[in-house]
C-alpha cells in the first residue's frame, strides 16, 4: 500500500548539507499497522512527511496505493492527499471551530454537501465516542479528547492510509492505551493500513505488526514486531526491546561483570523465550538434568500479539562443563540464550 | 446662531463617520489581501517568492514613513482620477484609505504569523488548495487579532480624519481646529473633542467585544447601518440638488466663513445663484484647487501672493475683482509705542514668505527697519539691509503669533487673527494704510475672466450686506471695502 524507494532527503543549513534520510526502502501492506522507531533526530519526522509529500524527497519514489506521488502536478497530488489521513503530535485542531466543524473540514474542502457532511461527521462521533462533545471548541477538550478528534477528522475522507505523527507522545500513558486502542479497533475495522512514527518501544509492541528501526537518516533494521522483540540485531534494537521490557541487569552487578571467562567465574546469561518455551519449566530442569543451580536476577513476561515473550537474567552455577552442556539444552528448546558476562 | 452651531455639528459627525467609514471599509478589505500576500510569499510559506514579498514589503514601509499631510497632497493627481476631484469629503476619503491599507497589511501579516504553522501543515495534508488554507484556517484563526488590528485601524483613522480640513473634507476635527484652534471658542473645541472621545470608545469596545467573541456580527450590523445611511445620505443631495447655477468658491476656515455665509444668502436671494464654500486651511491648495477645476473661484489672497504664485507654479488663473484690505497690525504687550521698543527687541512676524515680506515692508514703513528694494513684497529677514535697533525676527505659523504676543516684544498680526484673539486694531502701535497693495481678490480661471456668473459673485460680494456682515466682523476699521479705490 505504502511503497518507498530509495528515499533521499537532505536539507541545506549553514554548516553545509545535512542529510536527513539516507536510501530508504520501506513497503507497508495493506491494512498492516507499520511503526518506524528513533530516537529524536533519527529522521522519523521527515520520513513520515515524505509519504505524502509534506516534505519532497530529493530523490526516490513515493508510491501509495499504486501511484507515485512524485510525478503528480499539484492539483493530482491534493486529489491524492485525500486518500491519506495524517494525525499530529499536538493535535493541529482548528480552535476556531468546534469538534463537528473540525471533522467536517476536510469534507468541506473536497466540496460535499452539507447533509452527506452531517452523516458523515456523525457516524465518525461515533466511532471515536466523541458523540458528547460534538458542540465543544478544541480547548474544551483533554489531550485524550483532541486526538480522537483528530483521528475521526483523518478519517473523514475515508482514506486507504493513516499516517501517525508521535501521535501519542503528548499524551499520559492510560490515554496512549485508549488511542492506542482506537487506532487497531479502526485498522481491523475499515483495513486501514497506518504508518506510524514513534519513540516509544511500548507503542510499536502494543499495536505494531512490523517495525523498522530508524537511525540517523538509516533504516537500520526492520522485522514483524515479535521477532524483533525476541532476536533483535543491532545495538540500537537491542537498547529499545530491553527497555520496553523493563529488563536491565542491576548496577551492582553491571559493574563487577567480565567479559571474558575464567576460573572461579559464573556465567551470567539472558534467556529469551517465544511461545510455548516460555510455558516450559525449563530453567527448573536444569539442576536435575545438569546440576546446574540458577539463579534468578531478573525476569518478565509480556504478551505480544497473543504470543508470550519471556526474558530471564540469571546466573548459572556448576561445573565447568555442565554449564557448557546446559546451555546447549536450552538452545535446544527454542531458547535465545546471551551470555552477558562473568561474575565471581 | 445655536441651532446653526448644532447643525454644523450634526453635519461635521456625519462627515468623519462617513469618511472613516468608507476608508476603514476599503483599507481592511485590500489590506487584508495585501497582508495575506505578504504573509504567504515570506519564505517558507505557502507561495514563497522573495521577489515579491520583497518588492511589497518596501512599498509598504514607503507608504507607512510619508508624513500623512505630505501624502494627501503628493497624492492629489490621483485623487482627482479617482473621485473627481480633489477637494472635499470623498477626495479625503483617498489618502485616509490609502495610509490606512499598508498600516492594516502589517497588523494583518503579524495576525497570520501567529497562526500555528501545524494547522497549516495539517490543511495541506487533507489536500487543501492556497485559496482553502488561507480562508478556512488562516484567517478564521487569526481572527481575534485580526479584529483588534482593524479596530486599531478605524481610531487611528478617525484621528487622520482631522486632518481632511486641510483639503476641504470637513468633520469634526476639522471643526474642532477651526472653531477652536483658529476662532478660539473653547465651546465648540471641546463639544468635538467630547464626541471624538466617545466615538473612539464606542469603535473600541466593539472592537473588544468582537474579538473576543470571534464574532463579526457587530462590525456586520454596523456597516450595515452605515452604507443604508450613505445610500439615503446620496439620494438626499440627488433629489435635493438645486436647480440653480452653482459657483464653489474656496475660502479660508476662520471667520470668513461667517462673512461669506451672508454672501451666500445674498447670492441665492437677489441671484438666484448657489454658492458653495469650501474652506480650506492652507494658502497653497485653494490655488491647485482652482486651476484644476476642483473649484470655481477663490477669495483669500492678495495681488503680490496670487503674483507670486501663478510665477512660481504657472498657474492660469487671474483675478478680477477687489473685495476688502484687512491691515495688518503691530501689537505689543509691553510697548505702548514704536520709540520705546529696546535695543534687540523680539519681533515676531509670520513664516509664510507672503505674510513674511508684508510685515518686514510694514516694519520698513514704520520706520524701523529699511529692507532691500529689489526683493519687492517677498522679502525675508535676510533681505533687511538697515536694523539700527537690532530687531530679532521670529516667524511664527500665523495662528500661533497673537498666543506667542506676550513673550515677544513686538508682533505683526494678519488681520484674521486680531479679533478672535481679543484685540482690536485700534490697539495697534502701527498699521497698514489704505494704500498698501494688500487687498484680497476675487480670482478665477483664465478663462472664465469674462463669464457673466462671475460678474454675479462680484456683484454679491460688493453688496451692502456683504459690506456690513464684514463692518460687524472687523469692526473699528479692520476691514475696508477696496473696490472703490480701484
């Protein structure tokens, strides 16, 4: 649906060019919930923007929908832009007008009559449960309040795409949720395929089915969101998975850890289960198996599109060999296993 | 002579409103538009192009820096190609609307500017055209400021306003100059002045209130009212237009005015001809203002000035008949004769070079000064070739020497001016003889010298009523008939 080849953008500032997305290639499905993560500066923004053209590649194709928005003149291009729906990070509400009149805008601006507007804008109060607000002006409202406003006004022209601007990152987190929620209820609802933009892990695991990584101007990886979370490559993924799983070995221990084995050292691992395995009482069975003790330091479990995606920190203890051999068993099972480290 | 003065009044209102108006009314209109051209070729914007925005932006800080009295004038040509004419209520309206349009265009820019560039940027996703952004986000949203900076707009054109006397436009500060400033009755100035304030505060707290409302309602309603009573305002001087012939006449604002409202009963009893006054403020306009046919005759000079000026401007405009000599006078409040001023006495004499060379030739008659033969009636103080009293000039404006006499030792006054400061010519130490070559003129265009209407005006302005109208307003000698000298 969304189809981005050999993405160029440099901008020109006065200590010369500044490139600001370097050959990206991305492909977002049809009703697929895409999420592009960085850290602020990485791109995100600019990226986002060139997909409907906000902001001109320097060189590459834009293609939505079958069209490359590149070669449209400006009127084809507006035609095109009604197609995609975009939300912001602050909301961009008219306060000049009140909730109905902002959805009803973009209906306005393709000239549709006003009693197709009424339904319209109706049915869309509905959906985003905005039906007792629909007299209120945008500074009536809550954060919360301001983006499903947003979203129905997006959706009014009912577009193939929606594009999501950090449209949760000035929002409190029980409200993310509810947007959240709100934005997979409408991609299953009306196989809107979104793009979104984020710097929030949490985001891209709650409602994302792929993910791409995206690092000063470089798409640096990209994979479905669980395999992501389980076997992530690069440093910057790794940075991102960990610390939406809340999972960090403790600073103490941080400190006393070697890199590299020697006598009288344990091995501290990270144990990454996927699925079924994490359902298996696996660590128990190795003192039984191996007389290999564990000791637990850290451990979570969370849900990632109905799999369940464990990771454990623990310290094994043994001999020499039997730690060789225990590892290898839980490789065995499906499990990720990192060595970390050595402690004494 | 109350319901006279009320009536002046009634009129005076009705002239600022009708000007403010319908120049607030064009000024926000087209400077609405330039300000949203400005703000959408500023770089970065919509329709970026430094050219243009460029090229606007030094026009429009041009028109904003030209003092507004030198643009009304500078801009007269244009004025007549617009309204017809150059004098009047609506030839005001053309340099108010045209100060008025840059001033707006930069409230309104600064307006646009603070619009969220976001919502311009979420307009322009939903595939909205220029045209859509600006007028359904950009000005509904700027709105609020909008309206504050056409408020703005409207009091500060009420207060240009005063200044439409300067080229015949009437209203109330016009009123207020020439009643109050040049005829010194305080009454009337502060009646003006009162009704300015309240006009001021009534745009103002509309302006308030639709602000901060967003709405245009009450601007709406107001216009409203307005255009209707332009509309009744023009049908009433349409189906009340005389059938009589019509000569304009210019005059200076003052007491003249009194003087030539006798004429102009005189005219339409015994003539059946109308005259219209217009008054003016400025010896150099009822001369543009004659040569181009914005008006029909002028009476408010003497032989040298008119001399002078068709020399200096080659106008084709002659004169064709005397009226009255008003002497000019030396007063003082210290001295009580010419002898006992002291060495290096303060004299002050009028800045106009017409006014200027008549009291330095008055000096010389009183025997005070000699001034150089060969500069003839425009002489200047440089031209005084004998001063054994050391005499110090200062030129003053001609309506400010008598409000200055007490702090000059001795000061040559213009006859208009003795009476309405309290004084009489009989007070003078010296005065102009009936042979001085001063007495006013009635002149006309070149080719009219010999039209049979303007032997009518002659006639009129020559008629004992005429006569004593100006006995009663010069009295003890201040004004004598000059045509039987001639």
């Amino acid at each position: 649906m969304i189809e981005l080849q050999g993405i160029n953008k440099s901008y020109h500032t006065k200590q010369g060019a500044f490139d600001a997305l370097k050959n990206i290639n991305l492909n977002v499905a049809k009703a697929e919930i895409y999420g592009i993560i960085g850290r602020s500066g990485a791109g995100k923004s600019t990226l986002i923007r060139c997909v409907n053209l906000l902001e001109r590649p320097n060189s590459g194709k834009v293609i939505v929908d079958g069209v490359d928005l590149l070669e449209l003149n400006s009127e084809a291009l507006r035609e095109q832009r009604h197609a995609i729906g975009m939300i912001f990070q602050h909301f961009n509400l008219l306060q000049s007008r009140n909730v109905y009149h902002n959805i009803a805008l973009p209906l306005e601006l393709i000239g549709i009559g006003k009693t197709y507007i009424a339904k319209r804008v109706d049915a869309l109060l509905d959906l985003t449960g905005l039906s007792a607000h629909r007299n209120h002006y945008p500074n009536q409202l809550s954060g919360g309040q301001k983006q499903r406003v947003a979203i129905a006004r997006a959706l009014a022209t009912s577009p193939k795409v929606l594009l999501c601007d950090e449209a949760t990152s000035a929002l409190d987190p029980e409200t993310t949720q509810s947007i959240l929620d709100l934005l997979k209820q409408i991609n299953r609802e009306l196989n809107l395929t979104i793009l979104l933009i984020t710097h929030e892990m949490d985001v891209i695991k709650r409602i994302c089915d792929r993910a791409g990584i995206l690092n000063q101007g470089e798409l640096i990886e990209e994979a479905p969101v669980l395999e992501l979370f389980a076997r992530p490559k690069s440093k910057v993924a790794k940075n991102f998975t960990q610390s939406a799983l809340h999972i960090r070995l403790p600073d103490s221990l941080e400190q006393r850890l070697q890199s590299e084995p020697a006598e009288g050292l344990h091995p501290i691992v990270k144990l990454t289960f996927l699925g079924a395995a994490a359902e298996e009482p696996i660590v128990g069975s190795l003192y039984t198996r191996f007389n290999v003790s564990t000791n637990i330091l850290q451990a979570n479990l969370e849900m990632i599109h109905n799999s369940t995606i464990g990771m454990t920190i623990c310290e094994l203890q043994g001999k020499p060999g039997a730690i060789e051999h225990s590892i290898e068993y839980i490789r065995a099972q499906n499990v990720e296993v990192e060595v970390l480290g050595y402690v004494d | 002579m109350l319901t006279d003065m009320n009536l002046d009044l009634y009129q005076a209102l009705w002239q600022t409103i009708y000007m403010v108006f319908i120049a607030s009314f064009l000024s926000i209109i087209l400077g609405l538009g330039l300000g949203v051209i400005l703000y959408i070729t500023r770089p970065g914007k919509m329709l970026a192009n430094s050219t243009i925005n460029k090229a606007l932006g030094a026009i429009v800080n041009i028109t904003r820096s030209i003092p507004y009295i030198i643009l009304m004038i500078s801009i007269i040509p244009l004025t007549r190609l617009l309204v017809g004419s150059s004098i009047g209520t609506n030839a005001a309206i053309v340099p108010l609307t045209l100060a008025a349009i840059p001033f707006f265009a930069r409230v309104a820019e600064t307006a646009l500017l603070e619009v969220d560039p976001g919502l311009i940027e979420a307009a322009q996703a939903m595939g909205a055209t220029p045209w859509q952004i600006v007028s359904k986000v950009l000005i509904p949203e700027a709105l609020s400021s909008l309206i504050s900076g056409a408020t703005l707009t409207i009091i500060s054109l009420i207060s240009y306003s005063a200044m439409a006397g300067a080229v015949g436009g009437g209203g109330l500060g016009d009123l207020a100059i020439r009643y109050g400033y040049q005829r010194f009755d305080v009454w009337v100035m502060l009646e003006t002045v009162i009704i300015l304030v309240v006009l001021v505060q009534m745009v103002q707290m509309l302006g308030d209130y639709s602000s901060k409302f967003r709405s245009l309602k009450g601007f709406a309603w107001l216009s409203g009212l307005l255009w209707l009573g332009c509309i009744i305002n023009i049908a009433i001087s349409l189906l009340g237009a005389p059938k009589q012939e019509t000569l304009k006449v210019g005059i200076m604002s003052g007491v003249q005015e009194q003087i030539m409202q006798v004429a102009q009963q005189v005219a339409a009893k015994q003539y059946n001809l109308n005259l219209q006054l217009v008054t003016f403020d400025d010896y150099i306009l009822p001369n543009t203002a004659l040569n181009s046919g914005s008006i029909d005759a002028n009476i408010f000079q003497t032989v040298p000035y008119l001399n002078a000026q068709v020399a200096e401007r080659g106008y084709n405009i002659t004169w064709i008949a005397k009226t009255f000599v008003y002497p000019m006078g030396l007063f003082s409040k210290k001295y009580s004769s010419l002898a006992s001023l002291p060495y290096g006495a303060i004299v002050a004499i009028p800045n106009d070079p017409s006014n200027e060379g008549r009291a330095l030739l008055l000096l010389q008659t009183a025997g005070l000064i000699k001034v150089n033969p060969k500069v003839g009636l425009l002489g200047t103080p440089e031209d005084v070739t004998s001063n054994p009293k050391n005499l110090q000039f200062k030129a003053l404006d001609v309506a400010s020497i008598s409000r200055a006499l007490p702090d000059v030792d001795l000061a040559a006054i213009t006859n208009d001016f003795v009476a309405p400061s309290g004084l009489s010519l009989t007070q003078a130490l010296y005065k102009e003889g009936p042979d001085a070559p001063y007495g006013n003129i009635i002149v006309v265009r070149t080719q009219d010298k010999n039209n049979p209407l303007f032997q009518k005006l002659i006639m009129v302005m020559h008629s004992p009523q005429v006569l004593q109208a100006t006995e009663k307003v010069y009295p003890n000698g201040a004004a004598i008939p000059a045509w039987s000298a001639s």
